[in-house]
C-alpha cells in the first residue's frame, strides 16, 4: 500500500465501522484418503477458470507463465490469538510473492482472482514418504452456531461453534460433529448458500450442484431434489432474506450457454425460466427480476421479466467489455486478465470490477438500469475476493491485505483497513496465515460482556482493590434456598454442555441451537433487545486465512459505544444513541437488559457527580435494583440486616459493580462534594454536607417509591423487573426515610396500607426507639395485631406513659374499635371505656354489640357506673338496649327506665329555655280545629324534628305501650302523678288503659288533654294500630254484644260532647257531635235529637236526619225484595210437586213401609219419594 492511502486509512481510523474477532484457528481439514492422495488418477477435467482462458493451465513453455506450487498445509494443535480490533494486526500474514490462493467463485456478490492450481493438475499416486498434499478451506458457511467449511479435497466439515465474546483474545470453543464427503471426485468445494429457513444447504463442487439438509448435513435424495451438473457459477435472489424465508428461494444457475432460475422449495426444485446466453459465465448475481452476470465477453443485466414476455433480446443491457487476455510484447506471453466479479449493491444495484491493465482497478456501481450510482470505487490493485455489507465494500488483496470502503461518501471513502501493520514483516517470510477470500455466511452471533449480570462468589467487600460495601449478617443463600444465581446455573449447565458431542442434539434441533439458560444465549437475548441496541452483534462476513484460519468482521455493538460514551462521561451524547435506538426498534423498551444498562450506568455516573435530578431519572427509567443502591447507604444496610441480600448476590453486570465499589459508600461521596463545592470553608462545608446528605436521601426514597409504585401498578401481562424480596425491604426502608425526612402524611398511608410489605418487627423496634409511638400502631394495625394497637392507644388516651401528637385521641380510637368483629375484644374495650369514665363514649360500642354479647354484659355494674354520671340519657340507652337484647335483668330495669324517661322529660320542660307542657296543647287545640281527626300522640310525632320534649315523649309513649308490658303500669303511674302530672296527661292515659280504667283514660283524654281523636280510637275504634285499646287483653264478643258495645260508646262519647258545649264551647262540641251522628248513625235512634240544644244550627243533625231516613228506606226495600222472593220459592215449590206427582203418578205407601235408609217405619212422619231409585225415605235421611 503506498503512503497516500496508508494516511487516508490512519485519518478515518476512529470510524472503524468492523471489528475483527477470530472464529476458528488451526481448523483440521485433513481427510484420510486425500492426504494419502488415493483418489482416483485419471485426468481431471480444466477448470471453470482455464476453460475461459482466464489464467495459465500451470505448464511451461511458450505463451504460458509458470506457476507456484501451493505451500503444504501445516496444522497447528497450540492455540492462536488473533486480533479482537481493527488496530490490531495479523502477525501471521504471509508475502505476496510466494502466495498464490486457490479460486472461489462467486458466492453472495463474492469472487477471487485466480484459480485453484490443485484443481488443474492431475492427482498421481504418491510413492511412500512423498510429500503430500495439505487441504485448504475453500468456502465457509455459518448458520448460528453450526459452521460448514467446504475443503480442497471435496469435504464439508461440520463444527459447532460457542458464542465468540467480544472482549475475549482467544477465538471460542468448537467441536467437530462430522465431515461429510461429497464424492465428486475429490474436486474442491467451490461455494456454500445455506437456506435455514429451508433446512437446506446448496453446494457447487467440481461443476455440479448438489443439496443437503440441515443440520445434519445428510444428502436429498435426487428424486425430489436432484443434482444440476455443467455449471460453472450460482448465485441467488438477494432480495429474499434466507435466514427467515420459508416459503422458498430462487437460485439462479449458470451453466454452459444458458443461465436457468430454479425456485428451491422444501421438497422440490422446480425450473422457472432459461435464458440463452452466447458465451460462458464467470460471474453473476441477482436481485428479484434482475441478474447481473461477466462473460467472456462483456458485463450484462438481464431483465427476466421483459425476457419471458419476449425473446427478442429487449430484456438484455450490455454494459462494458470484460478485461481480456493481452500479450507481454517484451517476453511473448500471454497475459491472463483476474477473473471478472460482479456483486449486489442494494435494491436492483449492482457493481463490477473493471481494470485497464495498470494497477489501479475500478469498482463501477450501476443501477439495473445501466446508470452510473453514488461514484466509482477506486481499489489500488485487482482484489482477490470481494463483498458487499451495505454500506461497506470489504475486498481482500493478494498481500493478504483487508480494506473496507464506504459507498455513501462521494469520494467512495476507505474507512479500514486490517492486517497492514504486519505486511512487511510478513515479507521476509514464508507466510501462509494472511487472508486469501471472503465469505458471506448466513449469520452468527459475537456477544459482548457489557451489560451481562453476574453474580459474585466471594464475600462481601471485594478484592482489595476495592473498598467494601456493607456486609449483611447473613448469606443470601440461607435467606433464598441453594443461592445460585440464574446466571451461574447457566454458566454450570453451558459447560456440561460444552463437553460432550452434538451428534444426538442434530436431530431434534432444525438449525442445531443450543439451548442454554442463562441471557448469554443470543437467539433469546435477541427476542428480548431486538437489533437496535443489544449485547450481541450478527456477523456475515468471514475471512478466510491460507491456513485454515477463520475470522469474523463485525460492526461494533452499539452498546460497546453507549458505554464507552459513559465512561468517558459524555452521558448526553449516549443517551442520543440510546433514544435513537428506541426511536428505530418497536421491540425494544427500557425493560430490555441492554438499555437497563445504559440508563443506570448513566445514572450512576451522574450520582457520582452528584448530578441527583439527572441519576433519578435514570434509574427510573433503567429500573435499577433498589437493593444495590441501599447498599451504598450503611446506615440503612446495618438497620435491615440479614434482610438485605448480600452485594455480590444481586445481578449486576461488571463495569456498573466497579462503578459501585468506586462510590462504596454515600457519606464519603457527601464529603468529598461538599468540600469539592464549598472550598476551604468549614461551616459552608458543613452546611453543604448536611444538605447534600438530605438531598441523597431524597433521592432514595423517591427512587424507592417509584419501585413500589411499579410493583404495586404490575399486572398478569405486565411484569415488574425487580425482584420480588425487594418489596419487603423497599417498604421498611421507606419507613425509616419518612421519619427522617419528616414525611407524616407519607408514613400514614404507607403504615396504614394493607398491602404493604413492611417487616414490621424492624419498623416497629425503629418507631418506638424514635417515639413514634402512632405509626406503630399503624403498623400493628395494618398487620391485624388488634391487641397491640389497643394497648399503645390505650397509653396514649390516658397520657400518663405516652404522648404523640400525630394520635387522633378518642374519635379515632372508636372508630377503630368500631370496626372490630372479635365480640370478646369490643366488650372488653366498653368495659375499658366505662371503668375510665367514658361512658358517653361507650354508648357508641354498646351498639356495635350482638345482643348475645349484650345480654352477657354485667348489668348492675353498667348501671352503677353509668348512674355515677347523674345524667339519664346514657342510663336510658343502656336500659333500652338491655331490654332489645333479653338481658335476664331487663325486667328489672324496665321500670327503672321508664322513671329515667319521666325524669328526663320533666326536667326538660322544667327548662325555661324550652316551651312548657301547655304551650305545646294550645298548640295542639289549634291544629285540631282544622283536623278533628289529629290525635294528641300523632300530633306529638310530628314535632320529633323540632322538639326534643316531643321526641322524648313519644318515646315514652311507644315504651308504654309494648304489649304486654315489662313494667309496673300502677309504680309508674305514681310515679308520674308525684314528679309531672300536668305535664304527662297522654302518658298517665296510657297507664290508665294499661291498669283497664277505660272510663278514667277516656275522660282524660276527652276533658284534661282534649285528644278527642284519641279517646274517639279508644272506644269507637279499637282494632286500629294507633288505639290505645290495643293495649288490652283481646275477648272474643258476639256481634250483638258489640253492637250494643258501641252504641253505648257512641252515646257515651255524644253525651261528653255535649257537656263541652254547656260549658260554653258549643263551636268544637257541635262539630263533635256532628261527626260522631254522620259517621255512627246506625247506631243511634232519633231520640238522640232530643238531647241537642235548640240553638245549635240544623246543619248538625242535617246529616244524621237524611241518613237515618235514607236507612229507613233501605231497610223497608230489602223487606219487600224478600218477601217477594220468598212468595217466588214457594210458588216454584207448589208448580214443582204437581209437575212430580204428574210424572210419577200415585205412591201408595201402608203402615208396614220402612224407609230405605234407617230401616224404620215412615209412620205419620214426613217421607221423600226418589223416582230414580224408587226408593221412599224420611225427609231427614236425605
């Protein structure tokens, strides 16, 4: 390489779009009968390249240039390093002098430059300890773990391969599975498609294509599949992606004078369309409807659709004239022209080589079209091998040097270049290790260490270059069973498997991958991160080296780039990556474990920096392990314990536990910024630190609930990332965080929330040692403790022990206990309560009590309590809820509540602030001069809202009037008459009716209360609920007895009414005694009119006259109406007995007839004569 490009490489140098990581080193392609060189000795027929006259048939003589023969192939058994970067170089490159590859046809746009000398020459037996001949690695195929190597000597050997690592200098482990002999007649294996999708693997050896399936590279039967023979060059459609594709593929094939398109299915191999063509093919390629192909001739592009609607030729573009064979005018010879190359350069693009005898060599992009696209390539000799990874051009050169070129500059820009630092030692030597092609293989992974979790098997503290971070009491493995991590099962699993031969797992996997846990397995870790930002990186293209060296040029991870961005600190720079690799992904989230990484190495180099805004969000979005930030605080770590999982036995990948170790500890980060912001300042520094460590713990506990929040919010198809003992310790450590921050609202719910997670035998411990005394309670009481809570609340109620504010006293004491189901706890707490002198307070547990509980609770020492008060209310609700529950001392206390009630009522209206007894009947008489029909008792009802005399009457009242009562009616009354006999008129008429002194109740009622409606239900209407005769004991009576009853009722009631109005209130008494003689007339005669006073109007008896004159009426119709009837029936009777007697003539009958039922003589007695049965019976026997 001259200068000029040497400095254009060294400038573009920090680009370095590839890395370079070994493969395979030393593979061993021996096969027994081809080392011995036993294969067949006839006369090999030339070669695709001789046979175009592309280079010399390697004899001496006139027009021809001899040949060098191929060095032996040396095996290497002691392992190699190889270069992982692009700066490094290949100390094993050889000279270009003596290095003469074989040739290796076009294979995915890959070609070389001469032909394979082994392949002109005929095989002659060897005799015994002649030197003999080494095998080469002509093309390799890789499809995920399973690497194809096509040999010189017409092998195809099968490997498997680990997963290359990145960082690793040493080219990963492989097994040899088996070696597969093509049976072609030992020629070299000149080109490998696999189709993993198809399960197949195409091979062209010795002119001839034949198939295979995969894995276990067993050969098709030729009846589905058969071979094709006579072609010199394959290609197939890269527009398909042959890794994914399962419906099929298209090959193209060019074979002598025509170029024939095949479409590979899994089962057959149809022809769908021959082109003619004039001369052989060295070169082709195709993409969809379009196939590039070099001739002997020219370059052309065919474009099979227009070529199977005619055949004209309209489909075929002729482009530039091949280069041809020239003749050295100083020797004679004939110069042969490299073999021609055409490749894919994206979507109906292509590019071929050109030369015009000089050194430099033309690479020519066209479209499919024929125009010239984004500039000429300009390559400083003719490469031997050349391919295509958009946007890269890689082309291999005879000095065994690896250049790569970018088509999207203008300038067509060298961008790499590798292996050139060891060329010229290379020189001095006879070298066969430099590369000599390149293959475009389907696929395989190389991963990278960056973001993989590991776990750690040493003890806390690390090794002594880093400081410790605080050391649990107790191992993770004796919190959580074996303590192996997932990922040193994996690694213990992948090294069984490591060790033993795949030849049993090639039948049950159809592309032969390993199945191992762990996330270093790069299908799964690809499902999980996609392509855009992941841990692992696809590598298509392979360097093959002169001794059977492979190598792997791969782009660099762009997570390689993220972190290294971050270790320099240029965090905004790699989140842009970052968000753009989000941006371009739909599958990847910030749930993947490669983005994780970023986000919370980024956030841990801001919170070094103590840029704590920043790292909070980063660990938000990175969804960093909470227990391993806790471990940076000691004074929590200490205050959890055996709680908290060792350091080393939480997953985190290497460089962010260096960055841990590096922090170690969030107090001397304090300091050290605190001094590093504030200067020589102590009090400043001071100040600064202590604000500094408010804002760390901020921090945390904001991060903290963020992580509770999201284990909390997770559902069955939304999975949190953390683990799930982090729960408890996120919610214990929060408590500790609230108190030290202050957080009182915060601390409430959290110790009041159900669904906590706290460990509450270390918060509470931490709480009463802090004197939070409440927030304990909570605690307790959110894990259903109910007698501790009681016991703290019972302290902080008497404030004798205990004080704390934040305690809602005995409002929320009630409320609490309120809500208890344990009976035995309540009537312990109403106990509590009434012993401590609450006994307005008790009154609300006494009604959350079951009457059993009630009818159990001590009564005499209730009530001696409850009396201690000198207030009747509580004593009367606890009598009357004593009473609803049948407590065996209820009767004893019945009339003791109904005194209370007295009590209660006279000093109520005793009051001046209240309106007195009388104010309340003159009310009443006014409201019943508008309706007759109001009782006192509803009247009384009625004003329960406004009233609380009222309320607590008729609350008497409706105890009075429990029938039967469980009271004593005659001590009451007594009592009533000695304490508020005008007050309780209504009440002593109760009791009246009570002890059945019906006439005293009524003229009280009727004369005193002026209840007229009531004394009127009393007697007229005793079935009605609101009549106080349902006081009374229920007797049957005759109908007659109680119309008489009721007569005299009415009478008696009209004879009080009439006494009212001689006592000069002769308004109400007339319109009394008017109600009464329209409502209750049939029970009066007209009598009754004598006893109204003259000077009352007619209007009074108006009524009572017209309906008693009406009912006089009505009775003489419905005499008349049946005495007709009855004069009906006996007519009917009398046409009955003639019409009888007619039909059945005489019945004659003598003394001796019996009758035909009771056997008796009919004698003088009345007899019945049955004409259906002729029988005669007496008139009672019927």
């Amino acid at each position: 390489m001259d200068e000029s490009r040497k400095a254009e490489a060294k400038s573009v140098k920090k680009q370095m779009p590839y890395i370079m990581k070994a493969v395979a080193i030393g593979l061993q392609l021996e096969d027994g009968n081809a080392a011995a060189g036993t294969k067949d000795t006839r006369p090999r027929r030339q070669s695709l390249t001789q046979r175009l006259g592309l280079q010399s048939l390697g004899k001496k003589g006139k027009g021809s240039e001899e040949t060098t023969p191929q060095p032996e192939y040396a095996t290497s058994s002691s392992p190699q390093s190889t270069p992982s970067l692009s700066e490094q170089p290949d100390e094993s490159a050889g000279k270009d002098g003596h290095w003469k590859p074989s040739s290796l046809p076009t294979e995915h746009g890959i070609a070389d430059s001469e032909a394979s000398e082994d392949s002109q020459k005929q095989l002659k037996p060897k005799a015994p300890g002649a030197k003999q001949r080494s095998v080469k690695a002509e093309c390799v195929e890789m499809v995920g773990e399973d690497l194809y190597v096509g040999t010189s000597s017409g092998h195809i050997v099968h490997y498997t391969v680990a997963t290359a690592e990145l960082e690793a200098d040493e080219a990963p482990e492989r097994f040899k599975v088996s070696s597969v002999d093509l049976k072609l007649g030992g020629k070299k294996v000149e080109q490998l498609i696999a189709f993993p999708a198809l399960c197949k693997l195409v091979v062209l050896c010795g002119s001839t294509v034949v198939f295979y399936s995969l894995p276990e590279l067993r050969p098709i039967a030729s009846g589905s599949i058969p071979a094709i023979k006579g072609v010199s060059c394959i290609a197939y459609d890269e527009r398909i992606d042959r890794s994914t594709t399962a419906t099929g593929a298209i090959l193209c094939v060019a074979r002598m004078r025509s170029v024939h398109i095949y479409r590979l299915l899994a089962t057959e191999l149809r022809l769908e369309q021959e082109v003619a063509i004039d001369s052989s093919v060295a070169s082709i390629c195709q993409y969809g409807n379009y196939v590039c192909l070099a001739d002997t001739e020219t370059y052309k592009i065919f474009d099979l659709a227009k070529l199977r609607k005619a055949s004209d030729g309209t489909g075929q573009l002729v482009l530039l004239p091949t280069q041809q064979p020239t003749k050295d005018p100083d020797t004679g010879r004939i110069i042969r022209p490299p073999r021609p190359r055409t490749l894919v350069v994206g979507p109906n693009e292509f590019m071929f080589l050109t030369s015009s005898g000089d050194q430099d060599t033309l690479g020519v992009i066209v479209t499919a079209m024929g125009e010239a696209l984004r500039g000429t390539l300009q390559f400083s000799s003719y490469p031997k091998s050349i391919a295509y990874d958009d946007p890269y051009v890689i082309a291999v050169f005879a000095s065994g040097q690896v250049e790569v070129f970018d088509t999207r500059e203008q300038d067509q820009t060298l961008v790499q270049s590798f292996f050139d630092a060891a060329l010229a030692e290379a020189e001095a030597e006879e070298s066969s290790s430099r590369p000599r092609r390149i293959c475009m293989a389907s696929g395989f992974h190389v991963s990278t260490s960056v973001s993989r979790p590991e776990v750690l098997d040493i003890q806390e503290g690390g090794s002594g270059d880093h400081a410790p971070i605080g050391q649990p009491l107790i191992d993770a493995a004796e919190l959580f069973g074996s303590g192996i991590s997932p990922e040193e099962g994996a690694q213990r699993v992948r090294s069984d498997l490591d060790t033993k031969p795949w030849t049993d797992a090639l039948s049950q996997s159809q592309h032969w991958r390993r199945e191992v846990l762990g996330d270093n397995n790069p299908l799964a870790a690809e499902n999980r991160a996609g392509r855009a930002l992941s841990r692992f990186t696809e590598a298509r293209i392979v360097v093959v080296s002169q001794d059977a060296a492979l190598y792997a040029l791969t782009h660099r991870p762009q997570l390689v780039v993220v972190d290294q961005l971050l270790h320099e600190r240029r965090i905004e720079e790699a989140m842009a990556m970052v968000e753009r690799a989000l941006a371009s992904d739909p599958t990847l989230s910030a749930r993947n474990d490669e983005v994780a990484y970023c986000f919370q190495m980024a956030g841990f180099v801001c919170f070094k920096n103590m840029l704590l805004d920043d790292s909070l969000q980063y660990f938000k979005r990175g969804s960093l392990d909470p227990r391993a930030l806790l471990h940076l605080f000691p004074d929590l770590t200490e205050y959890l314990g055996s709680m908290l999982v060792p350091f080393s036995r939480i997953p985190m990948a290497s460089g962010l536990r260096r960055l841990f170790y590096d922090i170690s500890d969030v107090q001397q980060l304090v300091h050290i910024g605190a001094e590093q912001l504030a200067g020589d300042d102590s009090n400043q520094v001071a100040a600064l630190r202590e604000t500094l460590k408010s804002n760390v713990l901020e921090v945390a506990q904001r991060y903290l609930e963020h992580c509770r929040a999201q284990m909390l919010r997770s559902g069955v198809g939304d999975q949190h990332p953390f683990a799930p003992d982090a729960f408890p310790v996120i919610d214990t450590v929060l408590v500790r965080l609230y108190v030290a921050n202050k957080e009182d609202r915060k601390l409430r719910t959290l110790a009041a929330s159900k669904d906590s997670g706290i460990v509450s035998d270390l918060a509470c411990q931490f709480l009463m040692d802090t004197h939070n005394y409440y927030y304990c309670s909570l605690l307790y009481k959110a894990h259903g403790e109910t007698a501790k809570v009681l016991d703290i609340w019972h302290r902080l109620l008497l404030q004798d022990e205990w004080e704390d504010s934040q305690f809602g006293g005995l409002a929320e004491y009630i409320e609490y206990v309120q809500e208890i189901e344990e009976q035995r706890t309540l009537l312990d707490e109403y106990y509590w309560l009434v012993d401590h002198e609450n006994v307005d307070t008790s009154l609300q547990l006494l009604a959350c009590l079951s009457d059993e509980t009630v009818a159990s609770v001590d009564a005499d020492r209730v009530v001696q309590r409850t009396e201690a008060t000198a207030d009747d209310r509580p004593l009367r609700i606890l009598i009357e809820r004593l009473i609803s529950a049948n407590h065996p001392r209820a009767m004893h206390y019945m009339t003791y509540l109904v005194k209370a009630y007295v009590r209660q009522i006279r000093d109520h209206y005793h009051d001046d602030s209240h309106p007195g007894s009388r104010a309340e009947r003159d009310a009443f008489a006014c409201t019943q001069a508008d309706d007759l029909s109001l009782s006192y008792r509803e009247y009384l009802k009625s004003l329960c809202t406004t009233s609380e005399g009222a309320r607590l009457r008729v609350q008497l009242v409706d105890t009075l009037c429990v029938s039967p009562p469980t009271y004593d009616a005659r001590q009451v009354l007594e009592y009533i008459e000695a304490e508020a006999n005008e007050i309780m008129s209504l009440e002593r008429a109760v009791l009246l009716v009570v002890l059945d002194h019906i006439n005293q109740a009524v003229d009280l009622l009727v004369n005193e209360l002026g209840d007229y409606a009531g004394a009127e239900l009393l007697l007229l209407a005793p079935e009605s609920p609101q009549s106080l005769a349902q006081l009374l004991s229920t007797t049957t009576t005759q109908a007659d007895e109680a119309h008489e009853t009721m007569k005299r009722n009415v009478c008696k009631l009209i004879s009080m009414y009439l006494e009212i109005g001689r006592k000069g209130h002769d308004e109400i008494a007339s319109r009394l005694v008017a109600r009464l003689l329209d409502r209750y007339f049939e029970f009066l005669d007209a009598s009754i009119l004598n006893d109204i006073p003259d000077h009352w109007p007619y209007s009074v008896a108006e009524p009572f006259v017209i309906r008693s004159l009406q009912l006089v009426k009505r009775r003489e119709r419905q005499a008349t109406v049946v005495r007709g009837l009855h004069e009906s029936l006996a007519f009917t009777s009398k046409v009955n007995l003639v019409a009888e007697t007619k039909d059945a003539g005489g019945i004659l009958l003598d003394y001796s007839q019996t009758c035909a039922k009771c056997k008796k003589l009919l004698g003088s007695s009345a007899f019945v004569f049955e004409p259906e049965t002729e029988q005669v019976k007496h008139i009672s026997c019927t």
